[in-house]
C-alpha cells in the first residue's frame, strides 16, 4: 500500500499553492485530470500466459516419467514433486496478479505552464482532483478568489514524473 501525505491546496493573492510549490495563476495555460491504472489486463495476460506455460510444462513433465520406464514408486514420486512444484508456482502466480488486481487507481492533477507539464499532485479521489481543477480554473477567471482544501497526496509513491502530451493520454507511472 502507498504510504500518504496531507498534501495543502491554496489559491491566495493570484498564487495555486500546491504543498510547497507556488503556481502563479497567470502561468497556467490549463489544469487536467489524468488517470493513472496499475496495468491489470497486462496482469490478467501474463497469468494466462504463464499458468498454460505451467500446464504445458507439467503435462510434459508427467509424461517424462511414465515414458522412462521407472519404477511404481519412484514415478509417483517423481509426479507428486511436480504436482507440488506446479501448485506453488501457482500459488505465485496468483499472488502476483491479485497484487496488481487489488492496486488502486490514481487521478493526477497536471498543470501546465509554459514549459511542461507538471504533475502536481496524485490521489485516490477522482471527484476531488475533478474539483481542484475546476477551482483552479475559476480562480484564473477571479482575481478576488481564494480557497484552501487539504488533500490526501500519493505523488512519491506513485511516481511524480508523468509525461503528458497529446489528446487521451493516460499518463504512465514511473517507479
């Protein structure tokens, strides 16, 4: 699980303060959402992908035995250890695709000035950032506007590097 931090979000005297970095409302050309999702049907792909690899490999490996002509005992032992070497490989399997599958989806708020785009904070709370932009953008149409919201903040755990360039981009998360 990624760890947190409170993260403030401040428009004040034509400033977007975002924990410590100040954003002059002058220099945003434009404020967006990006979603960021843990690659899940990657997972679910390489799952697939391995488990029949296993199979493949099990069924070969069985077949092995009875083709050698061992003995009784020696070929059912020989086929439990795969049987067993199969079902934690398996086991692993599973894990590592229930890591991915339980993963959380994370919404980027992304500035952009006149250089390039910066990812300004991340969070679990599509809602929020969908606000926060909204805010942002008003406040550049309000010189007299102001707010202040304190948000749960993932951007050193989720990656703060996103490039994000072109219509319908996702972004991409950097570990």
């Amino acid at each position: 699980m990624a760890k947190s931090v409170v993260t403030d979000v401040i428009v004040s005297r034509r400033v977007l303060w975002i924990g410590a970095e100040a954003y002059p409302l002058s220099n945003i050309a434009r404020a967006t959402t990006v979603k960021v999702e843990p690659p899940r049907r990657q997972a679910i792909g390489r799952f697939v992908k391995s488990v029949v690899t296993l199979a493949i490999l099990a069924v070969a490996a069985v077949a092995a035995t009875t083709a050698a002509d061992l003995p009784t005992g020696d070929r059912e032992t020989y086929e439990t250890g795969v049987a067993v070497a199969a079902l934690v490989l398996l086991g692993l399997f599973v894990l590592q695709l229930s890591g991915v599958l339980l993963r959380k989806t994370y919404y980027a708020l992304v500035i952009e000035t006149a250089g390039s785009p910066n990812t300004a904070l991340v969070t679990t709370d599509r809602a929020l950032v969908h606000d926060l932009v909204r805010m942002i953008m008003e406040a550049i149409d309000n010189p007299q506007a102001s707010f202040h919201q304190q948000v749960t903040n993932y951007i050193g755990q989720v990656g703060d590097n996103f490039k994000v360039f072109g219509s319908g981009n996702v972004g991409k998360v950097g570990k």
